[in-house]
C-alpha cells in the first residue's frame, strides 16, 4: 500500500510531521510577535527619517534588523548598519553579520558616529545608499550632528541606546527639534526582557 503515492500516511509518518511543523512554529523567527506600539513602526517601514527611543529590551534592534530587511526587497539597494561606538567584534556584530551574510548590507562598529570627526562620507557611505544606526549615544549636540547625517544619505534609521546624564527621552523640546528635521520619533516603553530569568540562567550556567 505505501507504494501509492495516494496512499494514506501512516500514524508514525504523521507523527513525524506534526513534530516537524511544531519544531518550525517553535523557532524563534517564528514566535516573534509586535507590541501595537511595535507594530506601528513596523508599518511604517517607507518613512525615510526614524528615531527609535527606548531603554533596553523595548525591540529597537529588532525593529532596525526589520527596516533592513525590508530595504533588502530592493535588489539594489545598498545598506550599511552601524552599531555606534560599539566595540569590533561585539556580540551583536557578529549576530548581525549572521543573520544578513551574502546580503548587499555591512555591518560597521567601533565608529563614533557622533562625534563631530565622524563623516559618513569618509566611511565608504555614498549619498544614494541607507544607514542604520543601533546605540547611538544621545548627546547635546545630537541635533547638529543628525542633522549632518542626514545631509550625506538617502535614509536614516537610528535607535538610541546611551544617554548622557543632562538628556532625557522625555524632552519635548528634543522631539520638537527632531520634526523640525523632519525625523519622525517613537518611545518604546515597554520591555520585553526578563531580566531576571537571564541573571538565574547565567548563574546555573557557572555552577
């Protein structure tokens, strides 16, 4: 009987791929889910100019990596995500790297993307291209070197990660001179880290 392919799938085949099927739900590309507030900038992919305010565990990678993602659909397009002042060969460097090889994408660290030496130009980046930006470090004179920024490139998508200890997310003023740029802003409020089963694993693993 099983050497019709019409035949019927016996109970351990059947098994079998009900296992596979919950292994391939089980994934974590799969299991993800959005916040609303998540979501609304993940339909918001087409805006040009975007701040992603938050503290961490609030999604602004996974935010960033889907912007990437979506630029990607256009074959063309050339990409370079930064993680500001972030030491080479970090972690999430290297988990960027993964999860975009073969892509027309660079992932670039350890620049200071603020400070006011930082030219994108100088950095291999060409006005027609896209830049991502992860833990930029919020500073007084964030504005001006944003502004900058935005001058030398065809898109912009930034999440800050640092704030120095005279700034706050919450400033109004700082959002109004961001729209005056024409940068839209979200604050993600909402961390989705457990903070504290990361410490309990962390200890079980040192014994």
């Amino acid at each position: 009987a099983q050497g019709q392919h019409k035949a019927p799938l016996t109970h351990q085949k059947l098994t079998e791929i009900v296992a596979e099927d919950l292994d391939k739900a089980s994934a974590p590309e799969n299991i993800l889910f959005w916040s609303p507030q998540q979501l609304s900038i993940v339909q918001a992919m087409n805006v040009d100019w975007m701040v992603l305010m938050g503290y961490y565990g609030t999604g602004k990678t996974i935010l960033l990596m889907e912007r990437a993602d979506y630029l990607l659909r256009n074959p063309s397009n050339v990409i370079h995500f930064y993680i500001d002042n972030g030491p080479i060969g970090s972690g999430l460097e290297e988990v960027l790297k993964l999860r975009f090889a073969g892509k027309n994408i660079m992932i670039k660290s350890g620049r200071n993307i603020f400070q006011s030496s930082f030219n994108f130009e100088d950095d291999g980046v060409n006005p027609s291209d896209h830049v991502l930006i992860d833990e930029s470090h919020l500073t007084t004179t964030f504005i001006e070197m944003l502004k900058k920024h935005q001058s030398k490139v065809s898109t912009l998508w930034l999440a800050i990660g640092q704030i120095s200890k005279s700034m706050s997310l919450e400033d109004r003023q700082f959002v109004k001179e961001l729209e005056e740029i024409n940068f839209s802003s979200v604050t993600l409020k909402h961390c989705f880290r457990n903070g504290s089963a990361i410490v309990e694993l962390a200890k079980s693993k040192l014994g």
